[in-house]
C-alpha cells in the first residue's frame, strides 16, 4: 500500500508518501508559524520514525519553517534540497535576518542544522524549461547515493517487494525572479553587491530596513527564492508501458462536507485510468516558465494528481498541463490569507479542464489522502 497525503498545514506546504516503511516528505512549513502546525507535523509520524527522505523544494519561509520541527519528532536519513551558490546563501540570510525568519542555520550550514547522521544532497540548478528528461539517463539508486550534489533531472530509484518507483527532482533557476527582487532592493536603496557578499551587512541596520524588507517581500508575494525544485514521484515509464501496470488506485480519502461534493470527486475517479498514480509536486514554480508536460514528457501518462504551486496563484498557474483531463489537483492554503489565495480563476481554470480542485487548509479536515494497492 502506498499513501500519499496533503497534511492540513494552511498557507504553506507539507506533504508525505508512505511506500511501505520508506517514508518521503516534500516541505515542511507554512507561513503563520502556529503551534497546529507544529500538531499536523508530529501527528503525521510517530516519535523517532525514520524519514528516509526530505524533499526541501526552495527556501521560502512557509515551505520550511516547521523542519525544525520535523527534525525534533523524527530520524532524517537524507535532504535532497536546491544547490544555494554562496551569494544567494548571503542574500537570504540578509534578508530573513531582518524578517526575524528563525532559519538561518537551514540556509548557511545543512550539515550542522540537521546533524552528522544526515546525508544532505544537493540537486544543481538548470536553465532547462522545457527539453525533456532523456531515456538514456541510467536510474541511480537511491541506498547508494555517494555525491553531494548531483544534476536537476537524475532519476532516482528505489525497489521495493513488489514494484519499483522513481523520484525526479528537478531544480529551475529562475533570473527573471533574480532580477525583480534585486531591482526592487535597488529601488529601496540597498547596496545590492554588499546584501550578496556581506554576511553582516544588514545587522547595525534591521530597524530601520526591517519595514522596507517587509514591503519587498509582500510585493514579491514572499516569493524570493530563484530556485524551485519540482519532484516527480511515480512509476518509471521509460522502460515499460505504465498503462499495464497492475496498480490500483482506490478513492482518495477526504471528509466530503455535502454529497454534491462526494458524487463530483467520485466522477473523477470512475473516469480515470487506474495506471495514473504518479504525482508532481510543484512548491512555487511558475508553470508558464518551467513546461511540466514537456521536462515529464517521457513519464506524463502515469500522472495522476498534481499539486497547483503558489498556493493557486494566477500568475503561477497554466491550464494547459490539465488539457488531457482528470486530474486531482491538492492546493494548500490559508483560509484567511492576505493574497486572495487561490485565485477564483485558477480554480474555475481546473473545472472547467475536468479536473478537480482541492482545497487543502489549517482546517483538520480538509487534509487529502490518496491510497494505491500494489
């Protein structure tokens, strides 16, 4: 049995998959910091159960705040997370000093922040928005991962009793988020060489740039990472024909508040083939740049369920990767966000493409589960 569930975390991003006693985690935070959040963490896994990987997508607070306390309440075997080149490290830091974002250690030394026990792996950035993953890549797997840094793209294998699954991450680079974020710090009056290559800059002056550090970042819609790491979790299409796969994927579980709601996901569910049981998680990506159908090309009709990034933001969003229909499509986000999050039009989008949108909030019972047999 595989068990694939969007936790109840709110504005932010918390998601597992459970293959048997191998468990992955894809983030871990979300952006009003609260002690339910911290409940929702420590309720998903017992005391010291083993995460064998965490999946950190980017660097943004509300997607990892809460590692702390994922760390506290389990064993972490392995980070796969983004490459930070040591001026974006630089960069953060300074940013989210003044922010009084309490992950600093996170950001500067991995290593230190998670212990000598485990393995940190990081994924190098691509240009790549949309040439797909070749079939020659030969899978690595994934108990014998010797590198410290390995490229956007790898395929990352694991064998299990009965059936074999991949992880793809894949980490885009994006220089159009780059350069809005350093002209908007221009247009406030930083030096933006010294916020990239001085550690201290910002600490004799946190008062009085604490307000304008604020502005930017809601202005960027807290969105100030250039990386963005997707992963492709799901059956290897590359050697053998997914649609023969004996998978069975059951109703995903969710408490329905009305039968209109029940009959119109169940629809869903009667109309999709049962070989379609991968996921993309997607944190913030901007699916106008990077073209998910066609990186996944090579693994896409295996897919199934995708996570909308951003929290249903517009600008992030493209209905065409939902044009070959039915699709369960988890967004997580806060009740009572600032940012009008999801866009009314994202969701009307999904609908509309035959596909079901899924509100995932703080509210307990608005998590999302999916069930496969195999």
């Amino acid at each position: 049995m595989i068990k694939r569930i969007f936790h109840p975390i709110g504005q932010g991003a918390f998601y597992s998959e459970r293959h048997k006693n191998f468990n992955i985690v894809y983030d871990c935070g979300n952006w009003k910091n609260t002690k339910l959040a911290d409940k929702v963490v420590k309720q998903a896994f017992r005391e010291n159960e083993i995460i064998d990987i965490l999946f950190i997508s980017h660097f943004d607070y509300d997607h990892v705040n809460k590692i702390k306390t994922l760390k506290k309440h389990t064993r972490i075997r392995k980070v796969i997370m983004p490459l930070l080149h040591d001026n974006e490290k630089i960069l953060l830091i300074n940013l989210y000093r003044v922010l009084d974002f309490n992950i600093l250690t996170l950001i500067e030394n991995p290593q230190k922040f998670f212990g000598s026990e485990t393995q940190i792996i990081t994924i190098e950035p691509s240009d790549n928005s949309e040439t797909p993953i070749k079939e020659h890549i030969e899978p690595i797997d994934l108990d014998n991962i010797n590198n410290d840094s390995i490229p956007s793209g790898s395929i990352l294998r694991k064998n299990f009793d009965s059936y074999e699954w991949i992880f793809i991450p894949y980490n885009y680079q994006y220089h159009t988020r780059s350069a809005e974020l350093e002209h908007l710090l221009s247009e406030k009056g930083f030096d933006i060489e010294r916020l990239k290559n001085d550690s201290t800059y910002t600490i004799d002056e946190i008062i009085s740039n604490r307000k304008k550090i604020k502005d930017i970042y809601t202005k960027v819609n807290g969105n100030i990472n250039q990386n963005s790491m997707l992963l492709y979790s799901g059956i290897n299409c590359l050697h053998r024909d997914c649609e023969q796969e004996t998978f069975c994927f059951e109703y995903p579980y969710r408490y329905f508040r009305c039968n209109e709601e029940f009959y119109h996901i169940r629809w869903h569910i009667m109309a999709r083939e049962r070989h379609r049981i991968s996921c993309i998680y997607t944190g913030d990506t901007d699916l106008n740049v990077v073209k998910i159908k066609s990186i996944f090309k090579n693994f896409w009709k295996s897919v199934g369920t995708i996570q909308i990034p951003h929290h249903g933001d517009i600008k992030s969003f493209d209905k065409n990767i939902l044009d070959d229909k039915y699709y369960w499509c988890p967004i997580s986000v806060g009740e009572k966000n600032s940012y009008g999050h999801p866009s009314y039009k994202v969701i009307s989008e999904i609908i509309s493409q035959k596909s079901c949108p899924i509100l995932v909030t703080e509210n307990l019972i608005s998590g999302f589960g999916e069930y496969i047999r195999c």
